[in-house]
C-alpha cells in the first residue's frame, strides 16, 4: 500500500501536470485556430515568411499530449482486387475498462473472425488502425478497445493482470469457437496465458490459432534498455515514483495510475535526437510545400501523442511478473492463483512474429512461446523475423502489410 505521505507526493505530480495541460492546450488550440484561420489566406499566397508562420503555428498547436482516443477512422478498404469497399464499426460487448469493437467490411461478414488485443501501454489502440486495415482484406476483426482509465471511476474497482486475461478470455467466449487470437507487443503474455487457461478447462471456445507479435515472453533474452531498466529498480521504487493520483475533476479522481505523460516521455527521451529531427523535418517540408512528407509526420505525431494512463495494479503487476520474476518462462505464472500450463496448449496453432531491429522486444523473446507450448506439434507452430524493421514496423507499414500479413494470413487459414 502507498503510504499518505507518498499520496500525497503522487497527486500533486498528477495535478501539475494537469494543470500545465490544461493552460498548454489552450495556448495549443489558439495557434491551431491561427493556422487554420492564416490557411484560408495562405492558399492564395505563395510568400515564405507567411509559410514560416503557418508551419510555426501547425508545430506549436500539435506539440503537446492528449488523453482522448483519436477515431479509428476504418472507413473503406482495398481488397486484393483493387477494389474498395466500405467498413462497418460496431460496439459489440462492453465492461467499464473496455469496448470489444467489431470491424467488418462489406461482404465480409463469413470471414474468419480475429480477436486483435491491442497493447495497454501508453498508447491507444487506435495505434493499431494500419494493422486493422490489412487484417480487414480477409477476416472480420474484433478489437480491444482500451479506455483511459483516469476516465473510469473508482466504483469499478482496479484493473490488474489477471483482469486483463480474464477479458481476453470473455471477448474470446462471447466470439465462439474457431476464432483467432492475434497478440500484439505486451499483450502477448495474456493471450498465451489466456489460451492455456481456456486449453486445460478443454473449453470449446479456445482460438483455433495464436499469433504472438513481438511481445515479452521471456525478457531474459537478449535485454533491451527498457528490460534493463525494469530490473534496475526494486518494484517498491516503482511504486513510489511511478505511480501518481489521478486529480480532481476527472471521471477517475482518485484511482491510482501510471501517467502515460510519464511513460510517453521515458520512450521520447531515449530518441530525443529522432523527435527533434521529425518536427525540424515536418517544418522544412511544409515550408518547401512538401504537403505528403509533412503529413505523414503530423499524422504520426497526432497519434503518438495520444497518450493513456494504465491502471497502477496493472502496471506494477506486468513490472514484477514479467520483467523482474519472469514469472512465465520460469513456470511460476498464476492466473487468479491456478498454476499457468502453456504445455496444455494442445488445439491452437501458434506463430510468434520478431522484428529484426526491434529495441523494445529484442529478438527472442517472443519465439520463447515456442518452447513453452511444448504440448503442440511440430507442424502447429511457426516462427518468422521480418528483416529490417523495429518494434512499430513488425504491426505496421508497408513491410506488415506485404511481408508480415501473409505469412499471418496463411497461419490463420491453415489452423481453420
């Protein structure tokens, strides 16, 4: 338990940073008002200085975080035939920490259905659009739509690990059976421990396969600097100075969380150079009319800025479970105090995914699964290591959407 002193310390940290956003978003949406406003009077202009100011606005009114989930905004998509059509999104189950979203386009409704557990760690999963997109082309796909949970009041009670198994589990149920389960970064420990749980009650419901996509199965392996860190602090240090109160005037006032202000920050700061050149990038490009290269920068950063608390139970539980005790290679993983089994795995087709350049999963931590589900067949797993790409590129761009997804999609149609 927290003591009242650090409450204390922990609330303030949270409030002060409130209240800067609170004045920086208003300073924010003034320069995005100007921008739009000096647009209209831009397009007819073709003088540099007016597009320095207008580039000078666009930075300041995007520099800064937010805490609202961006829409998805899966309208349509190209089919393998050059076609498109359109994209329904439907709410289909929700809990107080969760919305289970359904996608399907149009003619698509007998398609394979596709479990997508988005990550909860910092990040919304409309991080996750790009990898809906292709997913789309063949199978009806069912995403986790995490809420913030500075917005969820503290009547829900916490959200810890197990509650997150414990949906991935019900999300799969309510699916039925023959669906695929489709993991990626963090959640690819919940979803193994899900699919061994649902494996030893022998439910029908079980998926037909697993796709684990660079997450941190055994974070032994090869440690990244964000492992490393993990492990170079007791989990009370942790819990001190990583966990804030979530301050008044919110849904959640009073819930204890891990500020995604906090976590957004840690990861810019260890590319700090790679995000003072994206925004000196975005500001040369659209000084010199490059409207794409400078969008794409915008959109990138509109998302990434996007930030989301996590639960402080949750948080403090994935620290000491899988980056200290390494509670699941080590066989001493428990969900809600059973004994997890991976070998009970006997039904799901498994493939683990890696990047070869990734910094945050290091190459062989998600093939770990491999050896832990020793029940299944040779021929019911696989492994692939896409070449030449980091941790975002294994789930999005163009190497998932013409390397990755087929090798996904041909494991998906081979465990039907």
């Amino acid at each position: 338990m927290l003591t009242t002193a650090t409450r204390g310390s922990s609330r303030l940290m949270y409030d002060a940073y409130h209240a800067y956003a609170q004045l920086s978003e208003q300073i924010r949406r003034a320069a995005a008002s100007n921008e739009r406003i000096m647009s209209v009077w831009g397009a007819m202009q073709t003088a540099y200085p007016l597009r320095c100011i207008l580039a000078y606005h666009e930075l300041i009114g995007l520099a800064g975080f937010t805490h609202r989930r961006p829409d998805y905004d899966v309208k349509d998509v190209v089919t393998d035939k050059g076609e498109t059509v359109p994209v329904s999104e439907t709410p289909v189950l929700t809990t107080p920490f969760c919305t289970l979203l359904r996608f399907t386009r149009q003619g698509g409704e007998g398609d394979p259905r596709v479990l997508l557990v988005a990550p909860m760690s910092g990040h919304f999963a409309t991080l996750l659009r790009g990898t809906i997109r292709t997913l789309l082309r063949d199978h009806e796909v069912y995403v986790t739509d995490w809420r913030n949970p500075r917005d969820v009041p503290l009547e829900h009670g916490i959200f810890a690990l197990d509650d997150f198994t414990q949906h991935v589990i019900d999300f799969l149920k309510f699916m039925g059976p023959e669906s695929h389960l489709v993991a990626v970064c963090q959640p690819a420990v919940p979803a193994l421990v899900a699919t061994a749980v649902m494996a030893l009650e022998n439910d029908p419901d079980q998926p037909a396969s697993l796709t684990l996509m660079a997450g941190p199965i055994d974070a032994r392996v090869s440690p990244t600097k964000v492992n490393e860190f993990a492990t170079s602090k007791p989990i009370d240090w942790f819990r001190r100075n990583m966990i804030a109160t979530t301050p008044r005037g919110l849904p959640g006032a009073g819930r204890q969380v891990y500020p995604g202000f906090l976590q957004l920050s840690a990861f810019m700061s260890m590319n700090a150079e790679r995000h003072q050149k994206a925004f000196a990038d975005l500001f040369k490009h659209r000084v010199e009319g490059d409207s794409d290269k400078a969008d794409q920068i915008r959109s990138f950063y509109e998302e990434y800025f996007a930030v989301m608390d996590l639960d402080a139970e949750f948080y403090l539980q994935t620290i000491e479970t899988v980056f200290q005790k390494f509670a699941l290679p080590e066989g001493k993983l428990q969900f809600k105090g059973r004994p997890v089994i991976p070998r009970a795995i006997k039904k799901t087709f498994l493939l683990t995914v890696e990047g070869e350049r990734d910094d945050i999963c290091a190459i062989g931590q998600t093939l770990a699964a491999q050896d832990l589900c020793s029940g299944l067949r040779p021929y019911m797993k696989s492994h692939h290591m896409q070449a030449g790409v980091g941790h975002y590129g294994v789930f999005n761009g163009k190497r998932w959407d013409h390397q990755v997804y087929p090798v996904v999609r041909s494991h998906i149609r081979n465990s039907i």
